[in-house]
C-alpha cells in the first residue's frame, strides 16, 4: 500500500505568539505532524499598490497530499491577516520514514 507524498505549506505570521497557537492546532487536530517555527524575518512585499516593510514570523508545516486542502483551509481559518500568504508543495523525494511518519496522518 502505498503512502501519499509528503507536503510542505508555508506560511507567514505576524508574530510569534500567532504563528505558535496555529502551529499547535493544526498539529493537534493530525492535519500536520509538525510545524517549524521560524524567527523574525523582515519581508518586503507588494500589496494592495504599495511597497510595504514589516518583521514577520514563518511557518513550515509538514503534512501530506491527502490532507494538504483541509490543512490549507484550516490554516486559512486560524490565521489574522484577511489575506494570508500560504503556499504548499509535493515533496516525493523524502525519506521511507518521513513518508510514514507524514503518511500515517489521518486528520
């Protein structure tokens, strides 16, 4: 039987605090087996036709094919900005472990 391929959704919060309790409910509602939560970072981005500075938090989640929409939607639901950036990707070059580990997932 196989398992589905291993995906990662990216994400950025803008702070800690937020980025931390999206991280555990995704993580403990089984739509993700983990979250890495990264550092402040500055971002420089394009929105709403104007440039815009700001300190951020990512978000790495690590799920799989079956649940990427659910997760992605959750996510969606959890975060405060009206629009969030969330981005996700097939990874099928993975370990046999990883690929279980996030293929026993059930959501």
């Amino acid at each position: 039987m196989s398992v589905p391929a291993p995906v990662l959704i990216w994400c950025p919060f803008p702070d800690a605090q937020s980025a931390k309790a999206a991280a555990r409910a995704l993580v403990e509602a089984s739509l993700a087996a983990c979250a890495n939560i990264l550092p402040a970072m500055e971002s420089v981005y394009a929105w709403q036709g104007a440039v815009h500075e700001g300190a951020e938090v990512g978000v790495l989640f690590k799920t799989n094919a079956d649940l990427r929409e659910r997760c992605i939607e959750r996510l969606r639901g959890l975060h405060p900005y009206e629009e969030p950036a969330i981005l996700g990707w097939e990874c099928p070059l993975s370990l046999p472990a990883t690929m279980a580990w996030l293929g026993a997932l059930k959501g």
